[in-house]
C-alpha cells in the first residue's frame, strides 16, 4: 500500500472507530473479539446491544476488512483481521480516546482458540 492510500485508510478506521457515530459501540465488539471467534448473537449477549444493531456494526467493520466472517454450520462467525489487530493496537497507543480493554485481561491480540478459527 503506498503512504496516501495508507494515510486514506488508517483515516478511515480512525473515523470508523473513533469518530464517527456507532464508534464506542464497534469498539466494544472488536474488544469482544480478542479473545475468539462468535457469532452475532454471541457479540450482542456481550457488549449489550440489540442484534440488528450488532449486525450492522459487523458490516461495517467487514466492509473495512478489519473483521472476517467465516460459516460453521448454520452460523456465521467474526473474528478479528490483522488490520483489526493493528486498529487495537492504534487505539491502545492513542490518547485522543480511552480505550478500555481492562475486561480483556492481559490477552495476547492472537489467542489460541478453539476449532472454530481453523475456519478463517
């Protein structure tokens, strides 16, 4: 990726995750990925939202391709991309927004998980 069209980007997840609305909301869902893979209603139990509204932050972050999404069974599971990795890791570093992963625990950015990932 060439420098503008990294610029671009890292200002489109930047806006995604931080500035735009929805964002504390898609932040809580990339926070609830860290640990393993889940399906929708899995994220909506955990950060306490309606489905319909965790569906369309997934879109959104899949849009971004800091998610991917993979099919077990009749389920579709989410996990976090590499590019979802590194928007953590920006988001921890930065002080423009408190980013609170303290539910997390000290939890590696890549967990062993069960079989469910072997899918991605």
């Amino acid at each position: 990726m060439s420098k503008p069209e990294k610029a671009s980007f890292e200002t489109a997840v930047l806006v995604l995750l931080s500035l735009s609305r929805g964002a504390e909301s898609r932040k809580k869902i990339l926070v609830t990925l860290l640990s393993e893979p889940k399906n929708c209603s899995q994220i909506a139990r955990e950060v306490e939202l309606d489905w319909w509204t965790v569906q369309k932050h997934l879109r959104s972050l899949l849009k971004e391709n800091i998610i991917k999404s993979s099919a077990f069974g009749n389920s579709k599971f989410y996990k976090l991309s590499s590019i979802g990795e590194e928007a953590i890791r920006a988001l921890q570093s930065s002080n423009k927004k408190k980013f609170d992963l303290k539910s997390q625990g000290d939890q590696p950015l890549n967990p062993k998980v069960n079989s469910i990932s072997s899918n991605f």
